[in-house]
C-alpha cells in the first residue's frame, strides 16, 4: 500500500471510528435514560415523586433526547469539517511539498522554486485566514475540556463511594473520551508543526534550478514559521502541549481535592 492510499485508509478509520463512537455513546444515553429518567443527571431527579406521574416521565425522555441528539450532531459536524479541511490541507504540507519523497501525486512543477513558494504562501494566509476565528474555539476548548475533566475526576474520587454504578460508569466514560479526544487534537498539531519543519529542513538541503535560486530560497525560509494549529500567539499547540494539558488536569484535581479535604 502507497503513502497516498495509506492516508486515505487512515482519514476513513479516523472518521468512521469517531462517528461509532458518538452513535454508541448516544444509545446508550437514550437506553440509560429511558430505563431512569429520575437519574441523577437527568431533570426527572428534581421532580418530587408526587407529581412524577404520566407524562412527566415521557416529557422528560423527550426533552433530554432533543438536546442529546444536538449535543452529538454538531460535535459530529464539527470533526467531520475539522478532518476534511487536514485531509485535503495537510498532504499538500507534509508530502506534497517536502522535498526527497519517492511519489506525489502532483506534477513536479509544484516543487519548482517559484511555485513551491507560491503554495506554502497561500496556505499560510488560508490557515491565518480561518485560525482567526477557528483558533479562539481551540483556546476555548482547551480551557472547557481541562475543567471538565479536572471536576469529574474530583467527583469519582471524592464521592466514589456515594455514587451508583450508572453514574460512575457515566463519569469514567465521559472523562475518559474528552481526554483521549483532546490528546489526539493536541497530537495532530504536534504531528503538523514536526511535520512543516521536516518541510524547511527539504528545502534547506536542497539544489534548486541555479545558485540564484539557492539564495533566494534560502531569504525566504527565513522569513518563514511553521503553519500550525493556533490562536495568534496566545494558543499555540507544539511539541509540549500534551503534557501541559496533563499537567494541568493531574494538579488541579490533586488542588480540589487537597482544598476540600475533610
């Protein structure tokens, strides 16, 4: 199997594993709600059982179904145009311009000088273009998802004794996904930035058509950073993000739980 044909099986199984994921975790919700809509995180637990008759435990399924089935879908969106954007945007990075490689499947003309520089221009402003606004909901998410998981981590550990097996299955499921989640963002940014400086260090090695051509090749790399997954300079992910963002979950659930120890 080539490089190319490798890449497309690796974008299928990345998304056809992550869809699964979602459409599974869903049944299950829906099958957990359906068997205790008076759960702990469902809404039927604040009804008193007075009132908790037909059809207040249907109103309760239906409501929790419309705003599940939201919750997965645009989570769903979102990674289906987060792939398709680094399907067709890292090849042209990482294989199609990094020089030494055996195949590519565009003509060679593309790593000409002049075109070479042409390209990597263009999708440094393309990735400028939409980090403008995409990269500000990676800074986000990185805050939500380092939070979220720092406050469930605290509840099974403090209250473990005091929760129900549905409910600690829940918490463990759910912290375990939004970590591994975001490990494998933190990773794929950490893969593109290694991956454009293996790009520079090509074109650095590299004869060109004509001496000329050397030395200006070798004035406009220096004016060139690597195109990564970032929020201007206030979020950048790179080689250290992965243990920062373990570092951080890791002391502030040791913080909460030395803050209300009994």
């Amino acid at each position: 199997m080539d490089g190319n044909n490798k890449w497309d099986t690796l974008f299928a199984i990345v998304l056809e594993l992550f869809l699964g994921f979602v459409f599974v975790c869903y049944i299950l919700i829906m099958c957990i709600l359906i068997y205790d809509p008076r759960g702990v995180i469902f809404l039927g637990d604040l009804v008193p059982l007075k009132y908790y008759h037909f059809p207040v435990p249907l109103l309760i399924i239906l409501f929790h179904a419309y705003v599940r089935t939201f919750c997965h879908i645009m989570p769903s969106i979102m990674v289906g145009a987060a792939l398709a954007y680094g399907y067709f945007f890292t090849p042209i990075l990482i294989r199609e311009l990094r020089l030494g490689r055996i195949s590519y499947r565009t003509s060679r003309s593309l790593r000409m000088a002049k075109n070479a520089r042409h390209e990597y221009r263009s999708l440094q402003i393309l990735q400028a273009n939409i980090f403008s606004l995409v990269g500000l909901f990676l800074g986000l998410f990185n805050a939500i998802f380092t939070i979220i998981t720092v406050w469930m981590n605290f509840v099974l550990m403090r209250y473990w004794e005091e929760l129900k097996i549905i409910t600690k299955l829940q918490l463990l499921a759910w912290t375990s996904s939004i970590m591994g989640f975001w490990v494998v963002v933190l990773e794929l940014g950490h893969f593109q930035q290694s991956k454009c400086l293996k790009m520079q260090g090509s074109w650095k090695t590299n004869n060109w058509e004509n001496k000329k051509r050397d030395t200006f090749m070798k004035k406009f790399l220096r004016s060139c950073k690597p195109i990564v997954l970032s929020y201007g300079r206030q979020f950048v992910i790179g080689r250290v993000s992965v243990l920062v963002y373990f570092r951080g979950v890791v002391r502030g659930t040791f913080r909460a739980l030395l803050t209300t120890k009994k």
